[in-house]
C-alpha cells in the first residue's frame, strides 16, 4: 500500500515527487536485474526443451541396441483356439509342435439344495487342501500349506453369509451360488488348477446330526462317505501335453517354463499337433527404427530452432552462439552421418532408408527400409554392434546412446550449462534483494532529509510572513 505523507506542505515545493525521482534511480539496477534474470530463465527454459528432446533420442537409441528388441518377439500359432504363445526376453526363433490331451481342472464340490435365505446350521467347517488318489480313498495334504477352519454361529449362517466367510478366508476354495428351478446350492471351487490344489471339507454340525440337511450338507470327503454330502462336480488335475513330442505335465494351463523365454497358453484339448511359429517381430523393428529417426529429427528441428538468427527480423534464437548446444548439434550430426564396417551389407543410414536433410533431420524413405528388413542380422549390426577395439566403428545406435549419455550426464556439457545459468539466476536474486533493501534505506534518508528541509522552510516562509506584515503596520 502506498505510504501517505505530508511531504512539501510547508514549503510548497513538490518533495514526493522529488523523492520518488531520486529513488526511481536506485532501483534502475534491479529493473535491469530483472531483464537479465528473465532471458536467464528463458535460456534454462530452451535447455531443458534440448535435454528432453535429447532424452528422447538416447531412449530410442537405447531400444536399438537391446538384444529383446530384435529378439524373438513374434509368435504366432496354427490354432490360436486351442494353443496360443506369447515370447518373451531369451525366446529364440523356431517352430514348436504342441499337441494337448488334458487341460488342467480344478476341483468343484457343490451342496444339495438349501434354503436360500434362511439359516443353514451352526458349528464350523475346515478346509484343508491337497491331492486325492485317483479312486479318492487317500488324500496328501499340501506341502507349505494348513488346514482353514472357518466359525458358522446363529446370526451368521444363511447361504450367502457362509459363501462369504468361506471367500474371506482364502483358504485356496472359492465359493458362489448357484439357483435354478430346484433352489439353491454352494459351490465351492479350487481357486487354483492342478492336482495338489484338491481339497476336502470336515464339518462339526451342531445339531450332531449327519443328515444332510445343516451344515454337514458342505462337508466333503470320500474317504468317509458317511460324513461326504456334498458331490464332486470335477476332480483337480494337472494338463497333459507334449512339446515336440516331449510329455509335459502341469499343474496349470499356462506353460511358463517349459521352453525358455516362451509363455504357452493351454485352452483346450487338440486332435491333432499345433504349431507356433517364434520369429523376430518385422513390425516392431522397423517402428524402433522409425522412432530413432522421429527422435532424431525432433532434436535437430529444436536445436535449429533455438539456435537460429533471423537476419530479416534481426531477431536471434535463444539459445544462438551457445557453445553446449553447438555441440550437441556437431557431435548428433557427426554420428549420424558416420559408417561402421561391423553392419553387414549396411554400413550407414542412408543404407537403409535413413536419409539425411538439408535441414538437419533424417527422411525415412519406407519402400528401402522395407527392403531393407529381409536382411535383419545387418540391420541389427548396424545399430547394436559394438567395436571394442574402436568405438567409433560400433553400430549407430551404440554411438548415439553413448554421446547423448555423456551430454545428459552430471557432468555433461549440456548440466554443466544448465547449472551455471542457475547460479547466475540465484545469484541475481541475492543481488536484487539487497538492492532492494538499499533503495528502502535511500527512501527513508530521503524523506527524512527533505521533511527535516521542509519544516525549515515552513518557518522561514512564517517568519517572512510576519516580517512582511510588520513592515506594513510600520508603512502606515
């Protein structure tokens, strides 16, 4: 807010604007302060936009030398209905016949029909999972795992409260209802496939009864038929198949380490042999390649952009002259339009479709990178070889990645610049707050001087007055 003063009243000299003059001029160095800092920041600005285009272009350099990039990737089945493959890091290229004979189940018990609202019975139920011989007279309980026993007591005990304190448990058994015209029954099912994942059910009944008709109506297990009255919908078992005629026994659907690198995917039973094609992914390829030149491109765009002069407008980019982001465009350039020996029959961009602009960017002509494709060994090597013995002969992605990580880096030219400007920005605000602080203390002198001023010359002015007025009565 305003200070309001008095300031030239009894002089009648006009001392605040005075003032304000005298200490506009001690606050001309924080305005231009203020002009510097901010093309400082614009500059901190322009290099950031540099460092994350150029961390771009290190990510896409970085896809071209990773071995899973030109991998395996592609896997493809002649009956993607009953078998399908996903490939993953490590797969290799080839063909797998897979034939199917037996999903893997798990098991499912279900209840005789029961009230659907009302209360079933109290006592409590005990799951234990683990695997039944093939005519269920002994049962192996599960290694690593323990018996679950669950309370059912009045208050809740209808179908629905037990289907959920049996899903709460997680006792390695879900279950659900089912309704239909006859009413409703519990399901109970192994949450998962596999032989070891069967399970019994023990019940104590409170009414002490082994009817069927209260809680016992869950208990399951056929070594005692007595105390078994709930029926077996499906036993647990483990898949059955063969791998190029290698038997394969799971316990789940889903073969994670049958073949290395490879996810096969069981969905049902087959007549005859499957077959899964894995092969490098074409498709995925050639879009690393294209984003590596995007990249590349958007990078050489920017610098161009930030670093140009405009003779007609006499207008220079913000970054025009500065020597870290020179660099970056000599030492971009200079790898792009270098050669390896290690890339087969490529052994530049331009081999490939890559082609080098007037303006700095790389074209992609797609018909000769297409064409390019059928030779993926050379490709690869034109990107991802590595020369120890001269690295500048390593493949063009390797170099990229290596000169846009020592650019990035802590000590890379471009953080080396970005923190310089920082400083410089920080240290013009300690400046400018002591500045400021000096031209608060220059006011205060000031008004205190030039009030000092003006009561001295509102007394002079009184004393003139009355001399005057005195001169007159003598004058009379």
């Amino acid at each position: 807010m305003a200070s309001i003063t008095s300031a030239g009243i009894g002089s009648g000299l006009d001392i605040e604007s005075l003032i304000t003059k005298l200490v506009s001029v001690e606050r001309k160095p924080i305005a231009t302060l203020k002009t510097a800092t901010d093309g400082l920041k614009t500059q901190l600005s322009a290099y950031g936009k540099v460092q994350s285009s150029l961390s771009a272009l290190r990510d896409a350099a970085a896809k071209l030398t990773n071995p899973d990039t030109w991998g395996a990737g592609l896997g493809t089945s002649s009956d993607a209905s009953s078998v399908s493959v996903t490939p993953g890091p490590g797969a290799a290229a080839g063909n797998v016949a897979v034939s199917v004979s037996r999903l893997a189940t798990a098991q499912s018990v279900s209840t005789s029909y029961q009230p659907a609202t009302g209360p079933i019975g109290q006592g409590s139920i005990t799951i234990e999972l683990g695997k039944w011989n093939a005519d269920q007279t002994s049962f192996d309980p599960k290694a690593g795992s323990s018996a679950v026993t669950i309370d059912i007591s009045e208050g809740g005990n209808t179908l629905a409260q037990i289907r959920d304190k049996i899903n709460a448990a997680k006792a390695g058994v879900t279950a659900s209802i089912v309704t239909d015209q006859g009413g409703s029954r519990l399901v109970m099912r192994s949450t998962e496939t596999g032989a070891s994942n069967g399970f019994r059910i023990g019940v104590i009944d409170g009414d002490g009864l082994l009817d069927g008709q209260g809680l016992d109506a869950l208990s399951f297990d056929p070594r005692t038929p007595d105390a078994s009255k709930a029926t077996q919908n499906q036993a647990a078992g483990n898949a059955l198949a063969k791998l190029n005629g290698l038997d394969i026994e799971s316990e789940a659907n889903t073969l994670k380490d049958s073949i290395d690198g490879l996810t096969i995917n069981l969905l049902k039973p087959t007549t005859a042999d499957v077959n899964l094609t894995i092969s490098a992914d074409k498709e995925a390829i050639k879009k690393a390649v294209t984003d590596f030149a995007t990249a590349y491109s958007s990078l050489a765009a920017l610098v161009k952009d930030q670093t140009k002069y405009d003779q007609a407008n006499k207008t220079a980019g913000t970054l025009q002259g500065e020597g870290s982001v020179l660099s970056v465009q000599s030492a971009m350039r200079g790898v792009s339009g270098g050669t390896t020996t290690l890339g087969g029959k490529f052994s530049r961009l331009a081999d490939i479709g890559l082609d080098p602009v007037a303006d700095g960017s790389l074209k992609v002509t797609t018909t000769k990178l297409d064409k390019s494709m059928a030779d993926l060994d050379s490709l690869k090597q034109l990107f991802m070889a590595v020369d120890n013995g001269n690295a500048e002969n390593s493949g063009i992605a390797q170099r990229m990645r290596k000169f846009a990580d020592q650019a990035l880096g802590i000590d890379g030219s471009l953080s080396t610049r970005q923190k310089g400007l920082q400083d410089r920005i920080n240290g013009n605000a300690l400046q400018s707050t002591k500045l400021e602080e000096k031209a608060t203390l220059a006011e205060t002198r000031l008004r205190a001087r030039y009030t000092a001023l003006d009561v001295q010359m509102g007394k002079l002015n009184n004393l003139s007055s009355y001399v005057s007025q005195q001169m007159a009565l003598l004058n009379k």
